[in-house]
C-alpha cells in the first residue's frame, strides 16, 4: 500500500515560510494554503474518516502537520497549546481559533480606539496613512465614511489643505 502522504515527510519545518510574526487571519490563510498544497487541509478541517484516522499513516501525518502547527506560532502561543489537551493536528487548530475568536473583540475594540486617537504628530503623511491602513485592513469592518474621519481628524493642523481636500472629495 502506498503512502498517501509521503511527500509530507520531505518537508520538516515550514516556519520559513509562515513567519509567527503574522496577525491569526494572515497566518491562518498561508497555513491552509500550505496544507492545501500538500493535500493534509482534511487533518485540520478533522475531515477525515474514522477508519482513515486510525491507520497508522495517517497518525504518523497528523504528527507531522501538528509540528508545523508548533513551529509557525510564536512560543507564548505554543506554550499555552502545548499545555493544553489538544493532540492531533485538528484539536491544535481548533484551539488556536477559539482563542483567537474569543480575543477578536477585544482586539477590535482596542484598534477602533487606536485609530480615533491617531494623530500625525511627527510622522509623514505617507507614514501616517500607512498606519491607518494596516489598523483599517486588521479590523475589515471600518466604514469608508469613519475611515475619512479619523483621517481628516488625525490630520490637525499640519496639513490643512489635505483635510479641506479629502473631504471635498
């Protein structure tokens, strides 16, 4: 019987590939993409029959992608993971989203208030702007209408002809 999942076992770290620098939605996209590619998204869905689940290969591949679950989170997170009772690949993922699912409002909260209390001071506008769009793309559900005025707002009086503009449009 050939091994379903032998080229798996050529791959034995993929850190270099998804940085633990990552916020959850990005690490999680490159991870499943990484898992998609190697044909083992089922051991994260727990997608996998029971029969199928209980052959020793497949053990022996969820092993496998339960490590570069360990190797691409950063050591607070594994730490907490590893001292819980997740053991297979699945049980890993599923805690990693319901801890992140249950910190998303308070992330949420304290970017919104990170974004009203934004103010140019000494950055340039281009530094000042890319700011607001990497805390606007974390939080996905700012209104267009918000996002000007926190803009404009943030803006003061260093660049007035940009705020008159910017709302003008």
């Amino acid at each position: 019987m050939a091994n379903n999942y032998a080229k798996i076992y050529t791959v034995t770290s993929i850190s270099h590939l998804i940085p633990t620098k990552l916020n959850y939605a990005h690490w999680k996209k490159l991870f499943t993409t990484h898992c998609s590619g190697f044909d083992v998204l089922k051991f994260i869905q727990g997608t996998s029959t029971s029969e199928e689940s209980a052959t020793t290969e497949w053990l022996k591949a969820d092993a496998v992608v339960t490590t570069w679950i360990y190797n691409t989170i950063s050591e607070p997170l594994l730490e907490r993971l590893l001292n819980s009772d997740a053991s297979t690949s699945h049980a890993a993922w599923v805690f990693l989203e319901k801890l992140f699912q249950d910190n998303k409002l308070s992330k949420t909260m304290e970017l919104t208030a990170e974004l009203r209390g934004l103010n140019i001071g000494d950055q340039s506008i281009e530094e000042y702007f890319r700011k607001i769009d990497r805390i606007a793309t974390h939080l996905r559900t700012v209104d267009d209408n918000d996002l000007v005025m926190y803009v404009v707002h943030g803006l003061n009086d260093k660049y007035p002809h940009a705020s008159h503009i910017i709302l003008l449009q």
